[in-house]
C-alpha cells in the first residue's frame, strides 16, 4: 500500500516545489506595489532564484547522495513549507529576496531526487511512465499553483499567497514521510560521476536541448501576467484564466506522454514535446494584441511544456542508468540556468517595452532546441 501510493506522495511533493519557485510570477504587479519596487525588480525574485537552483542541485546531489531518500526529500519540502510561510511575514523586499534564496538552496534538491527515488520504486518496464506521472506535479503548480496565487494575491494580499504555499507544503511533507519507503538510497555521485557525463556526446547534447527550450519559455513565462496586461488589458482574472489553461494544457500533455512513451519511445515523444511547445510560443508571438490568440497560445504551449521536461529526464536516465543520479541533477540545474537566462533576457525587453519582440525571442529558442534534439536522435548512448 505504501510502496503504490509513494508516486502520488512524490508528485505532489513537485507540485509544492514547483509552486515555491514560480509563484513570484504570479503575483508581480502586487509584490512590485506592496514592496516599492519596479515589475522588472520584482522579477528577479526568479532570475536570482534561478541561479540559486541551478548550481545547489548538483551540488547538493552530491552532498546528499548517500542519505535516505525519504529523510532527504521530507526535510527540503519542510523547508519549503517554513520559507514560505516566513515569506509571508517579510518586512521588506531584500528579506524576501534573501528567504527565497535560502530556502532554494536546499529546494534544489527536490525534483532531481524524487525522479531519482521514481526510479528506484518503479518496475523497469514502468519507469519512463512513473517518472512522467512524478513530474505531473509540476503541470499542476501551472494549473492549479499559479492560477490560486494570482487569485489569492489580487484579492487577499500576496502575504495570504505565500502563507497558502506554505500550508500546502506542510501537508505534503506529512504525506511523503508517511508514504514513501524506507531505506531508499541512489547510487553515490562522485568526482568520476561528473567525468563520465563530461565525456558524454549525447548527455552533454540532450541538457543543450533542455536549456534552450527552458530559456525561450522563460523570457516570456516569468513576465506572462504584466505582457497580458499590457498587449491586451487583461485584468488579474483573466491572467489567472491564461494561468490556469498554461497548466491544463500542461496536465492534459504530461497524461499523453506518460501513456505513449513506453510504446513510442522517449525520443519520438520528446520531439513531439517540442513542436507542440514550438506552436504555442508561435501562436501567442503571432497572435500579441489578440487575447483570444494569446490564451490560445498558451494552452498549446502548455502541452508541451512539462511533457518536455518530463521527456528529457527519461531519456537521461536511458543514456546511462548508471549515471542517473549525476544527470537528473544536472538536468535540473539547466533548467534553472534557461529560467535565470532566459527571466533576465525577458526582464530587459520588458524594461525596454520591447513586447512583441519577446515572444519571437522565445520562440527562436526554442526553435534551437527541436534542431538540437533531432540531432540527438544520430548519437549513441554511452555504455554504462
């Protein structure tokens, strides 16, 4: 019973994390008002958040590879749950700004170590579907996280925002600890762990592919909110609406991949991931000015978006099982190098009011990623 529910337990436990490191942008004209500082400055609450994310996840995967999983993963979602509710007390911008940080630096951990502990609890032949459903949780931050931010944070105040998170995160930690097994432990991450996936042709290619994707999403996700209020004078409940239909779209996306994957392989469905990826991000820069054209964007956008990610961790952990613990750390801090990159990208032409410009940024990025991607498909996977 415990073991068939740890799933569940691990992908809501992504659903708090994802929540955590994007609910700034859902609340950005708020923090910006209530704190006394521009869109662009409260946008770097994820730019900056990202560069703590990017370099404590291999970092502390190395740290932490030998400790039980469910000790490991219960105390960074109790860290997340007290970052947030502390979050909510905050008297200023550089005490949110510096909470956020620390509380990120042990959040790194989470995603790369619940795909990691997916793996050790699923049966090979159902591996690449249970890491998909895993990574569901962050489709639904997106549809559901986000959406309720926005939400909460235009009628209650962002403080009430963040103690929700906060809340939410006590729960799943409980839920975790009580449901994923004992005594669960990766394989070590040591220096020629590292080595290994530097000599690595296919590995080095497929977190490219992630980067670039995670990157042109980014220069127009962080800012989402303001860029609708903008081109279409969008008002909170409408944005939360394009929230809620990016995260859908996500949700309904993760479902599919997870029930072709294993027949299709991870190859054929990550490019599949991409292109859906690369007509949304078209639609919504084709479509600025329309926010019927925009939200539809978005919804297909969506589709692709955590399928992708979902994708390139599958076919990570298929490049070289061995190296699993190593790559899915890695994969996570490329990650969070395209959102630093491609927030900072976003903020600039923002702050330029370069708006329409965005959107044909975003989509020649992720342009680069399916021609990366399609080039991976050539390349062997290292023996192990």
């Amino acid at each position: 019973m415990s073991r068939s529910l740890a799933p569940t337990a691990l992908m809501l436990g992504n659903f708090v994390t994802g929540t955590s490191v994007l609910a700034p942008a859902g609340m950005l004209p708020e923090l910006s008002a209530a704190l006394g500082v521009s869109i662009r400055e409260a946008g770097l609450l994820i730019t900056f958040g990202a560069v703590v994310l990017c370099l404590g996840s291999p970092l502390m995967a190395w740290l932490t590879s030998r400790l039980p999983r469910r000790s490991l993963l219960g105390g960074t979602l109790a860290v997340l749950a007290l970052g947030n509710l502390a979050s909510a007390l905050v008297p200023s911008y550089a005490v949110l700004l510096a909470i956020r940080l620390s509380m990120l630096a042990v959040g790194a951990l989470y995603t790369p170590q619940a795909a990691g502990a997916a793996g050790l609890i699923a049966e090979p032949e159902k591996r690449g579907g249970t890491m998909t459903y895993v990574f569901l949780g962050w489709s639904l931050a997106v549809a559901c996280g986000l959406p309720l931010v926005t939400f909460i944070a235009s009628r209650y105040g962002w403080r009430a925002a963040y103690a929700g998170v906060g809340l939410i995160g006590t729960l799943s930690c409980v839920l975790l600890v009580w449901r994923l097994p004992g005594g669960l432990i990766g394989a070590p991450v040591n220096l020629k762990t590292w080595a290994d996936v530097g000599r690595s042709r296919l590995i080095l290619l497929l977190l490219l592919v992630t980067t670039l994707q995670t990157c042109g999403q980014f220069v127009v996700f962080t800012y989402f909110g303001p860029l609708l209020a903008r081109l279409t004078a969008a008002g909170a409940d409408a944005i939360s609406l394009v929230f809620a239909l990016y995260g859908i779209g996500g949700f309904v996306g993760n479902v599919i991949a997870s029930r072709i994957v294993d027949l299709w392989g991870a190859y054929r469905t990550s490019l599949l991931a991409i292109a859906v990826l690369l007509t949304g991000a078209s639609v919504w820069a084709f479509g600025a000015g329309s926010f019927m054209l925009m939200a539809t964007g978005v919804g297909i956008w969506g589709m692709g978006f955590t399928s992708t990610n979902s994708m390139q961790q599958v076919r990570l952990v298929g490049a070289a099982p061995l190296l699993a613990p190593a790559t899915i750390s890695l994969n996570t801090s490329v990650i969070y190098i395209g959102q630093a990159v491609g927030s900072a990208i976003g903020g600039t032409l923002f702050a330029g009011s370069l708006l329409q410009e965005a959107g044909y940024v975003s989509v020649g990025f992720i342009a680069l990623s399916l021609c990366s991607a399609l080039i991976t498909g050539r390349i062997a996977a290292p023996k192990s």
